[in-house]
C-alpha cells in the first residue's frame, strides 16, 4: 500500500492508504467522512491515474494494516481499531 495525503476539513490532510495493484482504500477511523468534496475527487483522480492493466483481487484473510488484527468476512471494519477498507 503507498499512503497519499487529501484535503480535509479545517485545513488539515489526512493521509489515506491506498492498494494500487486491487485497488482498494484504506481508512483510519473516521477518516472517510473527514475528507472536504475537493479531497474526494482528487482521490478519484488518483485511482484512476494509477490503476493497473489488471486488478488482483482482494485476498480472504484480510489483515488490518495498523494493528494487524484478522478481519472477519464478510465485515471490512477492524474490530480491534475500528479502521475500514473501502
């Protein structure tokens, strides 16, 4: 995963970690709802800029990024930090 900083709300960035070969998003708790509009589509835009000839698949024992801890299918949400995979 490569980590890129959006726009937030306050002036502030918030750092997203994002799966370029499956395409999948990475949020800390809360952070998808922090980002401001100009954020979101400047995270559009870096999906579709970097996105492969061919997506792999996400994988089924999906581990949390931050802490490591086992996701449950079908749930994308950490229960240990409360993060979600997007």
């Amino acid at each position: 995963m490569s980590r890129q900083e959006f726009e937030r709300n306050y002036g502030t960035i918030v750092p997203i970690d994002i799966c370029h070969p499956c395409g999948a998003l990475w949020f800390d708790k809360g952070e998808n709802l922090a980002l401001t509009p100009g954020g979101v589509l400047r995270l559009f835009v870096v999906i579709n800029d970097y996105q492969p000839a061919h997506r792999n698949p996400l994988g089924s024992n999906l581990a949390c990024p931050r802490c490591q801890a086992r996701l449950p299918r079908p749930s994308r949400f950490c229960p240990e930090c409360g993060a979600s995979l997007a």
